[in-house]
C-alpha cells in the first residue's frame, strides 16, 4: 500500500513539473508576443483540471490493469487520460473553459524538449540503420498520412460536409 | 543525481525560452510553406546539443545517464496533461463528430498505406524480410510487441520494425510538422488532414496537428477535435487493423512482389 501510495506521489510531482512548464512555456509566450493566450485565474484551474484528469487517468487505468480483457489491459495510459477527461468534460462545461484558457501550443513545446533529450542516447543506434529503411520510412510515414488523409477527404465529400 | 536533475531542469527552461522566441517560423519553398513550431526547435536544440562530442563539462551533467532515463521513462507522463486536452477539445464537437463518425472509421483504414506504399517501395529497394517488420506501420509500441511476439526482436524483421522505431522516435514529429502543411497546400481539407493526424504516436499527432493550428488559426477547436478523435480510435482498433487486414495484406503482397520478382 505504502510503495503504492510512493508511486502516486511521484507521479503526481511529475504531472506538477509537466504544468509548471506549459505555464512557463505561456508566460514566455506573452513575453515573445503579447497578443497570444493571456495568463488569467482561469488558466490556473485549468492547469490544475489537467493535472487532475492525469491523475485519474493513471488511477484508472491501473484499476483496468485487473481487466480480463487483453485489449483494455493494453489500453494505452494516454488514451485512459483522453477519456476520462472527455467523459468529465462531457458532464460540466466548466471543465472545458477551464482547461482551453491554458494555450495549446504551449503544451506541445516542454514534451517535445523532454522528448529530445530522452533520444540522445539512440542517436547512436542510427549507425546500425541502413539508408534504405531510412528511405522506407519516409514512404511508411507518407503512406499512413496520405491514405488517412484522402480516405477522409474523400469521405468529407461523400457526406455532403 | 538530485543535482544533475537541476540541471536538467535548467536547461529545459532555457531551450523553451529559446524555441519560443524563436517562434513560428514559416519558410516558403517553392509553391509550399513549411511551417516550423517552436516544437520542432525544441527537438532539434535537444537532439544536437546530446550529441556525444558536446558531453563534456556542464554538458555532460545535463545529459547524464540518469536524466536521459529520466526524461525517457516519465515522457509519457509529462504527455498525460497533452492528452487531458483533447478531451476538452473533442467534447464540445462531440456530435458533429459522431455524425460523420463513419469518415473516422473509414480514414483508419488509410493507415494501410504503410503497406501499399511502403512495402513495394522496400522490396524495390531489395529489402525482403527487413520490410515486413518496417512496413506493417509506423513502428510504434503496438508493432513493436506484434513483431516481437511472431518473429523476435533478433529477427531480420525485428530489426525492419526496430529500425522504423528508431526514425520515427527521431524524426516522426519533425516529419509530420513539415509534411502536414504541404498536403495542405496541395488541396487537402484541413479537416481530413486532422482526422489523419490521428497516426498512434502522440508526439506525431501533436506535431501534425500544431502545425495545422498554426497555419489556419481559426480552425483550431476543429482541428483538435478531429485529431484527438482519431488518435483515440487509433489506440482503440489499431491493434484490430494490424492483426487483421495489415499483416494478412502484408503477408499476401509480400509473396506476389517476391515471386515475381525471383522469375
């Protein structure tokens, strides 16, 4: 129970970390151009309803974690974190003011610094990739966008929208 | 290690502050704009600057062993409030999403482009067995487990999928942030663009769809409802989609491209 209750602790300081930065990345922002999402009292319930849904989101899917079902056991964290606050949003507006007066752009740039940071120990591994998977991969990536993307186009079309 | 994570902390504020005010870059090339986010510069300045030839001094502490685990293994974590937006901004739209609901379903099935397109393109390259594990999709953890599980890791198409692992953990964001504008300006609806961000990597979905932000403003709520939508189902039929159409067609594609090929 103790090593559990540890376990949410840390997560919890973490989640903070990661709000803490988005308000930072905000703040920035506004210094860099005055005209972009304004830090208001809302902003801060906002990222306190972020850090909230996150919680929930890792309590609930561990409890999922007892599921018989092999694909909601394998249920991605993020995905139980969308939900939960689709569902919660659902039910109170105010949780939708809340959380789009935090900007999202300033969400996007902390992640993708950690997420920097956390390949540079695989920059490496490119040596032992040879160029012709690197050229597949450009058609791999092209190949789920492009087909996504015309598949919708094309079914936008057909419904009239 | 609590003082080389101080200096981790240090230097996460200093290269936010430096990608924000580098800011939003639009570069025309051509007929094309290519939008760079202060997302992008963030990647980059992290990625160069752990180069192994800088690690020495200051640099050294910053990316020390335990930061790198640090950053790599809480990464999802520091997703989680990312992903808690998307709730917010798929509720209010939440019928109009379920009126075209079947568009969603459909454009799924577009995440077999990494089969049509990408599987020809690897034998072509006279990759064989490599390509089944880089071509059944983008190498995410779904793949990863699926790969490993029939053929192992060791395997010539454990090394095709750890290979496109690999690449997209490095460049899938950069990649989509650049080529989502680009479908853009060759016609594409910035709905169907959003819908199609959904790919199953929350870094690529988020690059994607900021870039689409941040060349039609207006569009926003729009946007990230449609590709937080998509993501959602992504992580939910996916593994569907993997295990019963992209293999099966993989595996039927595979034998005719190679006998051919062997006459």
């Amino acid at each position: 129970m103790n090593i559990q209750l540890n376990k949410y602790v840390k997560y919890g300081l973490i989640l903070l970390l990661s709000v803490a930065l988005i308000l930072f990345t905000m703040e920035i922002k506004l210094i860099k151009n005055p005209d972009s999402t304004p830090i208001t009292s809302m902003t801060f319930v906002g990222l306190g309803v972020l850090w909230l849904f996150s919680m929930f989101g890792i309590i609930f899917s561990d409890i999922m974690q007892k599921s018989p079902v092999k694909i909601i056991r394998d249920f991605p964290i993020l995905g139980w974190v969308s939900i939960t606050s689709l569902i919660l949003c659902l039910i109170s507006d105010f949780f939708v003011q809340a959380i789009q007066a935090v900007d999202f752009l300033s969400i996007t740039t902390p992640i993708l610094t950690f997420a920097g940071i956390s390949v540079a120990n695989r920059l490496v591994d490119l040596r032992n990739t040879s160029w012709k998977v690197a050229i597949v991969a450009i058609f791999v990536f092209t190949g789920t966008y492009a087909g996504s993307a015309l598949l919708a186009q094309i079914g936008l079309f057909l419904s009239g929208n | 290690m609590n003082k080389n994570f101080l200096y981790l902390l240090v230097f996460a504020l200093f290269i936010i502050t430096i990608s924000e005010f580098i800011g939003f870059q639009a570069i025309p090339i051509g007929s094309f704009t290519i939008g760079l986010l202060p997302l992008v510069f963030a990647i980059l300045l992290t990625m160069f600057l752990g180069l192994k030839v800088f690690r020495k001094g200051i640099w050294k502490k910053i990316y020390s062993d335990n930061n790198i685990h640090f950053a790599g293994k809480y990464l999802i974590f520091i997703m989680l409030p990312l992903m808690a937006r998307y709730g917010a901004d798929v509720a209010p739209q939440i019928r109009e999403i379920l009126q075209i609901g079947w568009v969603f379903i459909i454009q799924e099935l577009g995440n077999l482009g990494t089969v049509f397109l990408g599987l020809p393109i690897a034998l072509l390259l006279g990759l064989r067995r490599e390509a089944i594990g880089a071509t059944l999709g983008i190498g995410r953890e779904g793949e990863l487990a699926y790969i490993s599980e029939k053929y192992t890791l060791e395997s010539k198409e454990g090394r095709g999928v750890l290979s496109i692992y690999i690449i997209g953990t490095l460049f899938g964001a950069i990649f989509f942030s650049v080529f989502a504008p680009i479908l853009l300006d060759l016609g594409i609806r910035v709905e169907a663009l959003a819908m199609a961000s959904g790919v199953g990597s929350g870094s690529m979905m988020s690059a994607a769809s900021a870039t689409l932000v941040a060349r039609i403003p207006e569009m926003e709520s729009t946007i990230l409802a449609y590709a937080s939508a998509s993501q959602l189902l992504t992580s939910f039929l996916g593994t569907f989609t993997m295990v019963f159409l992209a293999a099966p067609i993989q595996a039927f594609m595979y034998k005719k491209l190679v006998r051919g090929d062997n006459k």
